[in-house]
C-alpha cells in the first residue's frame, strides 16, 4: 500500500537548490535508509516529510488519516512529568479509549432503557476492539519495556523529566514516539545517544514493528540492520537502491563503473569529432564536418558518475618510542559508584585498541585517567619510553571558537605556515573559505575534522580518540578508519560505531556495570563470538568485583616484565588454555575469519531475500533460498569450531 508520494519536491536556502526535483514513493512496511554526506539536505527532507517544513515547490501526498511521527537530533523534552509519565504520554490515545470503555462500561450497567443499553453495548464492543488491536491491555508492560531497552533503569522512572541531562531527554522522545507507535516513523541519528546495548535493542524493535520507517544514520551496522532499501542523497538529487546499506555500496559501484565506462567513451566520441572539426571544417570535407558539429550540438551529454567519496586523510609517521606504549597496573576509579577496579594490562607499540560499555560505565574516564587527566583512586598508568600522546575530545574542548580553523593546529606541535596548515585541513575535509572561518561558526562536522587536523598536527605517537566519529558522515568515517588502520602510531579511542571498531582494533576493553571489566583481544565480530557463547573465553580476560568489592583480575596476555616488582608481575600472569587433539586441518586464523564473514554475509542475503515479495510468490525460489540459508548455517557452524580450535591451537 502507496503511504507517501513526494513529486518535484523542490528546496533553497541559497542559489543552489539543497533538494532539486526530487520524485519518490514510500509504502508500507518499508525501512527506508536515508544516506548522503553531512549538509546534502537529508534532515530538511525529512522536515518536509513530516510536514515541519514546506518544500519551495512540489507536492507531498500522504495517504488519507496516515499518522507521523518524528525524532529530530535534538529532540529533548521539557516537562514537569516524571520519567514514566512523559513516556506514557505516547500512549495517550489508548489510555483515552481505556477510560472511556470504562465510563461507557459503568453507564451500561447503570442503564436500564433497552434502546440505551444496545447503544452503549454496541459503543463498548467497537472500544474493545480498538484496544485489543493496539494492545490497549498491557501497555504499562509496553513502557516498561521501550525504557528498559533506551538504557532507563527502574530507579529512574519516577524521576523529574528537568533533572535529565540532555543525552536522557532525547532518549526519552525517542521512547515516546515508539510508544506512539506511528504509522510512518521519522528517525534522525536515532543512536546518537544510545549506547551499544540500547542501538541493538532499537535495531530489533524497528524490525520486529510494522512501523514504516525512514532513518538517518551514520552507523553502517545499524543501517545494514534495520533497513530494506536506501536512498542516496548527494548534489540535490535523490537515488533509490534495493537493500541495506551494504547492498547499496555493490549497487553504487556496478553503477559507477557502467556509468564511467559510457562517460568516458562519450568523451573519447567528442574529442574525436572535435579533432575531425577541427582539421576540416575549412577544408575538402566541410560539410562531413558541419554535419559531425550538428551531431555533436544534438548530443545529449552525460554527466560524470555521481560518486561521493571522504576526504584524504592521514596521519604522519609516528616518531619512535619503546615496545611498551602504556603499562596499567592495579587501576581502580569510582564516583558513585564502582567504575572499574584493579585493571591490568600493557598495550604496544602500534596495536589498536577501543573501549567499549553502556553509557555511564566510564569510558571517557579511563581514557582520561590513562592520559594522566584524572587521579585514578589507586593503581598507576606508567607511559613508555619517548611515548608522546595526543587527545581527540569529543567535546571539540581542545579548540578555541575564538580562532580562525587555519590558526586552530597552530599550537598542536611544530610550526607550520598558513599553506602547510591549509593543506593539512584539506586533507581532513575543510577546503576553501572554511579554513579561515572562525571555529565557533562552523558545522559540528567541520569543527570534528578541524580537531582531527589538530591532532595531526601534534606528531604523536599515542592517539588518544575519545567519540572521534561522532559528527562525521559515513565517507569521513571510512576515510578516518582507513587513516587509523594506516598510521604508525598506537591507538586507543572509544566509540559506539561498531563497524568503525570492527575494521580498525585489535583488542577491545568492555566496561560493564558494578566495576566489570573485559579485555579481549580482537575486533568487534570477536566480542559478539564471545557474547554469543560460540568462543568459550578463548583468550579473553576478565577484572570482576568480588562481593566484598575487591576486584579478581584474571589476564591472558601477559609481557615480560620491564624494571617491576613482583607483585606487578604475577598480575600479568599468563594463563594458558590446555591444548587438545586437532579435529580440524590447518588453515589460517585470516582464512577462516574472512570465509566466516563471506558466510555471514550471504545469510544476511538469504535472509534479505525470503522478506521479498517478490521471492515469496515463487514457491520453488523460496525452497531454493531455505535449503540454501540452511546450507550455510550448517558451514557456519563447522567453521565456528574451527576458528575456536585455530585460536587454541595456533593462535
């Protein structure tokens, strides 16, 4: 069923249109991803969805009584209701109905004019079935649950809505518009605000919800998740592709290289008809080339391909330091209460490390403790010989508003003239006039990628990166990405982008609640191993509290002792898995890993497939697509006992 229908949708706010003759369909049950670099329009077009915002030109049909809902990037609520209140308040429309089958109920048995009574029986009857098809009889279970899964912990619910932080409140709008439970959802970087734990479980309500929904996000794994086709929006234009994010990448580059090979040809036709004009248009063959000229002025041209790419960027050669970049010993730190205790561990020259855990586990405080910002309670971070770090703020804190961008990496490290320093913005993707603007009226964007060029600048050897994708669209992520698994230099960064963690770490610290802590090493397709039980702790560690409260430090990878007591040393203490028979042939960590994630992604492609109406209208393809889903889960299963026996065996 058509829900919305947008023809010529047309939008200025200077000389070039944001969004130019743009013509689209949305119908039900769609989860529509809305992709394009930072400034492209993606939140006015949406605006304009919702009816917020008018377009200049052009049309919007809605179907008739269709219900929207929207979350924009800054939708905080300020009311005098508690916690639970404002969610219910989503629900409004089904308490409403809930109290007037109850007042119609009360009036039907108080009634005794037989005319009245199959009134109100009938009225009664039409309620109950409103509820019973918005699930009106459970809806306190409804609330509880949407706030548990934003991340909202029981004690909260009563708490004022003005003594959230701003992070809350947004999550909180975010909680009553699922509750809401429109029939077309609007999201704008739902996960801004929502930790891993929280994204995860908002990816499987979208999924599970007949809602039709159309989301901004710059987090690929989200993305790939939840959605079913993607829209680019790029230079004013709109394009639709079947499929999530990934599938729109393979779409995009057979399109690009179609496209490119019919430009290029096109202009090789051009140039030689041009030569041929050229040569003989005063010549014998004059009218071979006055006929070639009307060709070539009747000729469509094609455009380039419209191919959006990240800026360049890279960071320097990282000046030498010792094998040993940070050795932590005994590091304990609690406010409230216990954030992590008794954490050991070394990290080395060049690996790359992220921190992982929920909001308020005290990532941005280990990080600052590491970096010597913070007094740890007890414990000690010793940095290695001639390790010189930097600091990425995810606050921007480092730069001043008060100067120029050009000026803003003056100070970072060695002295630079303005053309090296430009050069060095553009590299991260703050060109032209916004070098020499004032930090404080630059996008959020810009001002990122200007601290990025900052901490470039610095010619470090330890970076320090805390929320580095937080403002950058999905290109500039994949360029940093690149540009961090690139550099010399030792990385230790935390973020809530799972993709950008997976494609750039080799060991992973998970900060729970109560004090847990988890170092592992590997990437993120390594945690999800271990917290689906098909690893059993292969090569994991572990810091828990104790009840008493002291923690019990458990670590697998241990380093040679460099100038410590004995005390220090017995905590890097290596323990070792007993080695069993070889079930399976050799083969290498890299191989199996890379045919795990070929699997994994053709399931997810199986999967895509049996949700396609197209498929499930042909009985045979569908048996096809099941056997073959089934096929691979079982090559899966096989290749997951032959990664763990790999990593026991050889790793």
């Amino acid at each position: 069923m058509l829900l919305l229908r947008g023809v010529s949708i047309r939008k200025h706010f200077g000389v070039d249109p944001v969004l130019n003759d743009l013509s689209f369909e949305v119908y039900r049950g769609e989860r529509i991803g809305l992709v394009g670099p930072n400034g492209c329009g993606k939140t006015t077009l949406l605006r304009i969805l919702s009816g917020k915002e008018l377009p200049d030109s052009g049309e919007i049909e809605r179907a008739a009584g269709l219900s929207v809902g929207m979350l924009e990037q800054e939708s905080g609520v300020n009311s005098d209701r508690t916690v639970w209140e404002e969610a219910e308040s989503g629900l409004a429309h089904v308490i409403e109905l809930q109290q007037e089958a109850v007042r119609v109920a009360e009036a039907l048995g108080a009634c005794t004019d037989p005319n009245e009574q199959a009134r109100l029986a009938g009225r009664y009857e039409r309620l109950q079935d409103q509820l019973h098809h918005l699930n009106g009889y459970d809806f306190h279970y409804r609330v509880e649950q949407v706030l548990e899964g934003l991340g909202f912990r029981p004690s909260v619910f009563g708490q004022a809505v003005r003594s959230l932080s701003g992070g809350e409140q947004n999550r909180l709008a975010l909680a009553r518009l699922l509750l809401f439970n429109p029939e077309l959802l609007l999201l704008d970087e739902p996960s801004n605000h929502l930790d891993l734990e929280a994204t995860t479980w908002l990816e499987e309500f979208l999924c599970s919800s007949a809602m039709t929904v159309i989301v901004v996000s710059h987090d690929r794994y989200f993305l790939d998740k939840v959605t079913t086709r993607t829209w680019e929006l790029y230079a004013g234009r709109l394009e639709s592709y079947r499929g999530n994010f990934s599938a729109y990448r393979r779409q995009k580059a057979e399109r690009i290289l179609v496209e490119r090979r019919a430009y290029e040809k096109q202009q090789r036709e051009i140039a030689k008809a041009e030569e041929f004009i050229r040569r003989n248009f005063y010549g014998q063959k004059h009218a071979q080339a006055e006929d070639r000229r009307k060709k070539l002025e009747r000729m469509q041209r094609l455009e380039p391909p419209r191919e959006i790419t990240g800026p360049p960027m890279s960071f320097p050669d990282a000046p030498p330091c010792g094998q040993v970049v940070l050795r932590v010993e005994g590091l304990t730190k609690s406010f409230q209460e216990n954030l992590f205790a008794d954490l050991t561990f070394d990290i080395l020259r060049g690996q790359r490390w992220a921190i992982l855990g929920p909001n308020g586990s005290g990532k941005t405080t280990l990080l600052k403790c590491l970096l010597g910002l913070l007094e740890p309670d007890s414990g000690r971070v010793i940095l290695g010989h001639g390790v010189k770090p930097a600091y990425f703020d995810q606050h921007l804190l480092t730069l001043s508003g008060n100067e120029r961008a050009v000026d803003a990496v003056l100070d970072a490290g060695p002295f630079m003239e303005e053309p090296a320093r430009r050069d060095l913005l553009a590299k991260f993707g703050v060109c032209g006039d916004a070098a020499l603007q004032m930090v404080s009226t630059l996008s959020g964007g810009q001002r990122c990628r200007v601290a990025l060029a900052k901490l470039a600048a610095a010619g470090a050897n330890l970076l320090v990166l805390d929320e580095p994708t937080n403002h950058l669209d999905l290109w500039a992520r994949e360029a940093l990405q690149e540009a961090l698994k690139s550099c010399s230099a030792t990385v230790i960064f935390v973020s809530h982008d799972r993709h950008f963690i997976d494609q750039v770490v080799d060991h992973l610290i998970v900060l729970g609640l109560h004090g847990r802590a988890r170092v592992i090493p590997g990437n993120y397709s390594t945690y999800q191993y271990l917290v689906r039980g098909l690893i059993k702790d292969a090569g994991a560690s572990e810091a828990v509290l104790a009840p008493g409260g002291n923690a019990k430090p458990r670590f697998s990878e241990g380093l040679p002792p460099e100038n410590e007591d004995a005390t220090a040393s017995e905590k890097r203490r290596v323990i070792k898995p007993t080695r069993r028979r070889r079930k399976f042939p050799y083969r290498k960590l890299e191989d199996l890993e890379r045919e795990i994630l070929e699997r994994e992604t053709r399931s997810e492609q199986l999967l895509q497939m049996l949700t396609d109406p197209a498929v499930l209208r042909d009985g045979e393809r569908v048996r096809q697509v099941k056997a073959e889903l089934e096929e691979q889960k079982n090559a899966l299963q096989t290749l997951y006992a032959h990664w763990e026996e790999a990593v026991e065996l050889d790793g």
